[in-house]
C-alpha cells in the first residue's frame, strides 16, 4: 500500500482561502501520522511551497520526519509557488499550462524550500490537480526527484485546459 497525502494550506478550492492561507489541518497531522503508525503504513507527505515556508508547519514536518516513518515529498502548486503572480492565486492553473522556464523556477523554489524546512531535498513530486506534462520530467530529473506520482489513471480534465490521463483504445 502506498500513501501519499497532499499537504496543503486549508480550502485549496476556495479562492479567497487561497488568497489568505490557513494550515490547521498541518497543524493536526501527528494525529493522522499515529493511526499510520498503528497500521504499518509509512506515508509519503507532499508538501507545498506556502506549508514549507510557514514555520509552525514546518516544526510538525520536521517531528514527523525525526521520526524516521514518513517521507516528506513536493507537491507543486503552480498558483502558489513562486515565481507567480497574482493572477495565478486566482486562475488555479496547472502546471503544464505554465511556460516551461517559470515551470522550471517555481520548482527550484519549492525543492529548496523543503529541503530547508525538513534538512534534506526530497525525491517524491505530485504536480497540484494532477496537471503534470512529459516536458517536466527533465526538470525533475534535475532537481534530484525520483518519483512522480501525478500520473492519475482515468483523471480527465482537458475540458479545464488539465491533463487527460484517460486511455482510449481504437
């Protein structure tokens, strides 16, 4: 069983919840880590760039890790992570719609971010909402990343400009 658990500010769907973070369910992540802990289950924690720069997420991150059960991972919001812009909080866009050089900057950002926050870079990537495209990969593979989990079977989303990981046979 593989688990991994998107680590974000609270409300990602509500704009103006994206406009003004808030991280309570951070904050009670010990609870969740102990029921894993109970069950054998090693969780991987993707985590944000605004939850690797806040430092009250930071410090739960860092006791988890110390525990030595639990990877903390990346999960890229191209919204959120800078360099981005105003009018990327409130259009929600996937990563594979951004230019591949400001693609290229946020996840410098986000990989150094989290490598300072829990003392290591780290080597797991889930792109937000899934939008993830082939031209990542070499950036990826880069910044030392060795997973990438956003490939979401059956996940449909080119109506919104999103991925479309649907598989059509002829």
């Amino acid at each position: 069983l593989l688990v991994g658990i998107d680590t974000e500010g609270d409300n990602q769907w509500d704009a103006a919840a994206r406009a003004q973070q808030s991280f309570e369910n951070i904050y009670a992540l010990p609870k969740l880590h102990a029921i894993f802990g109970r069950h054998g289950v090693r969780p991987t924690y993707v985590v944000t760039w605004p939850v690797a720069t806040d430092e009250r997420s930071t410090q739960v991150l860092r006791f988890l890790k110390l525990r030595g059960d639990c990877e903390i991972g990346a999960h890229h919001h191209a919204w959120e992570t800078p360099p981005c812009s105003p009018e990327d909080v409130k259009r929600h866009p996937y990563a594979k719609s951004l230019p591949l050089d400001q693609f290229e900057a946020q996840l410098a950002q986000l990989t150094a971010a989290i490598a300072q926050a829990v003392g290591e870079p780290p080597v797991s990537y889930r792109s937000g909402r899934f939008g993830f495209d082939a031209a990542h990969v070499a950036a990826l593979e880069r910044y030392g990343y060795l997973v990438e989990s956003s490939v979401a079977p059956l996940f449909y989303e080119a109506h919104k400009g999103g991925p479309d990981f649907v598989v059509r046979f002829a």
